[in-house]
C-alpha cells in the first residue's frame, strides 16, 4: 500500500550530507562561507540562515567572491588540502581586501587552523605528510596529531556577557601568541583567539550560532545591532510538530483501509489539495 505525503515549505531541519543552498532569509547584514571540497560541519550554519536580518551565502568554486560584513571560514575534512584550494580560488586576496575595509572574519575548527601561520601534518593523518602555510593572520601553528578530541563544552564569551555552549571534534593542537587573548573561557580554560584590532576570531567549537543569546553575542562582535534572536532547538521542535501533524491523518486513513474501513477523503484534500486514494 502505497500513498504520497505533502511536501511541506519552510522546514528547519539538519541535512545530511548536501549543503541546503535553498532560500534563505534575505536581511541586510552580509555573511559569506566557502563551499570547501571536504566542508564539515555545515549545520553550524543553519541558525544563521534562519535569522531574519542575515543574508547568509555559500559561495562555491567559480562565484565571484561579493563584499560582506562577516566571512565565516568553515570547518574541514582535510584542513591542508581545503587550504590549498581557498589560495587557489584567491580567498587569500579575498581576506586581505575584506579586513582592510573593516570586514569581520570568524574561523571555525579548520577554518580557525588556516588563520595561523602553517598546519602541520607530519604523521600524513588527514593525506600526504607536510606542511602548509596558514593565511597568517593569527600568531599561532598547527600541528595535527592521532587522538581526536570529541566534547561538548559550556562557558562564556570574553567579549561580551553571554553564555556559550557548543562541542570540539578535531584532531589538531594549536600553539603561539594568538591563544593569550582567548574569544572564550571553556570549562574554566581559554579557548580560541580574538585579534588585537578585533576584527579575528577563531575557535574549535562548533554550533555556536545554535544557541539564541551566544548567537546575538557573536553577531553584534560581527557589527549586526540587532534584538532579534533565533531558537535554533525550538524551530526544529516546530518542524518536527508540522510534519507529525501532516502525517498523522494520512496514516490513520491508511490504517482504516488496511482494515477495510471506509476512508475519510477530507484529511487527503486538506494537505493535498484534491482527493487522492492511496494506491494498494
């Protein structure tokens, strides 16, 4: 037995593997991420692109790179190999002119490595052993080694009064001068960088624009003065509500036909707009 379920607008759902580049609000505040050839991560995103007053692109290869408030650098699969690829589709250019007109960029896990001097990878963890030169905007190396950290984390940011949750998955420990001035204190630690002109950011933690007032935090540091904030959590409950409200009737039709029970056409032309009998 077989029947065709409503295709529902507007969810807010996590996706698998494929970057959702559908419609996304289209504010005024200009924020820009690579489509990295090993991009990971990229559901750190989703509140972003679900806040009224961003206009959040993903800019892949052969886009031109358009002017923006915020440049985020995403996490990676393989930090030196999506290095390479950033310098070749000139994303260093790209920087260097955004900072100099005031521009605002936050790196993220491999997105934060790459703003240091180099990456090194002697044990060839992520591919073929070597080293990379990083962007070179913060004081620090990078050297990655074999035991991953995976943890959820809680603290607060050091550039304004907000609590920040979010979790670590890399391999990679950074070193140098950048990590005295931290962008937030974890579990009683430093954690990531923040430049002297306040224009840098880096951290390992991912999902940080997922929870509403670290999310309005780190936007307003982005130049965003805005009140709105987005409840990541809550949209998904939302969706997830929708889609159980949808089916419910649909499948309760076809439990009624199953067992030979007259069927109710009207839950069928509420959500599809014309009667339709599931096919048996």
């Amino acid at each position: 037995m077989l029947a065709v379920l409503p295709y529902l607008h507007g969810l807010v759902l996590d996706a698998e593997d494929a970057i959702d580049q559908g419609q996304a609000a289209q504010g005024a505040f200009k924020i820009i991420v690579p489509v990295l050839p090993r991009i990971s991560n990229h559901t750190d995103f989703d509140a972003l692109r679900a806040h009224p007053d961003v206009d959040l692109q993903f800019i892949g290869p052969g886009r031109a790179i358009p002017p923006a408030d915020l440049i985020i650098l995403p996490g990676s699969k393989n930090t030196r190999d999506d290095l390479a690829w950033l310098k070749h589709h000139r994303w260093d250019a790209a920087l260097k002119r955004h900072l100099r007109f005031g521009g605002k960029v936050i790196g993220i896990c491999g997105g934060f490595q790459m703003l240091g001097h180099s990456v090194a990878d002697p044990a060839g963890i992520e591919g073929a052993p070597g080293t990379s030169a990083g962007f070179g905007l913060f004081d620090m190396t990078t050297r990655l080694v074999a035991d991953k950290r995976l943890v959820e984390v809680s603290g607060h940011c050091t550039f304004a009064s907000a609590a920040v949750r979010g979790y670590e998955i890399h391999m990679g420990v950074s070193q140098g001068s950048a990590l005295e001035t931290p962008a937030f204190r974890i579990d009683g630690r430093a954690e990531g960088a923040l430049s002297a002109d306040n224009q840098l950011l880096g951290t390992y933690l991912h999902g940080l624009f997922d929870d509403p007032q670290a999310g309005r935090a780190l936007l307003a540091w982005a130049g965003l003065n805005s009140a709105v904030t987005v409840d990541l959590a809550a949209l998904r409950e939302a969706s997830l509500d929708r889609i159980a409200d949808a089916t419910k009737p649909l499948l309760a039709s076809l439990i009624a036909l199953g067992e030979g029970r007259e069927v109710d056409a009207a839950p069928w032309v509420e959500h599809c707009g014309h009667a339709v009998a599931p096919a048996t």
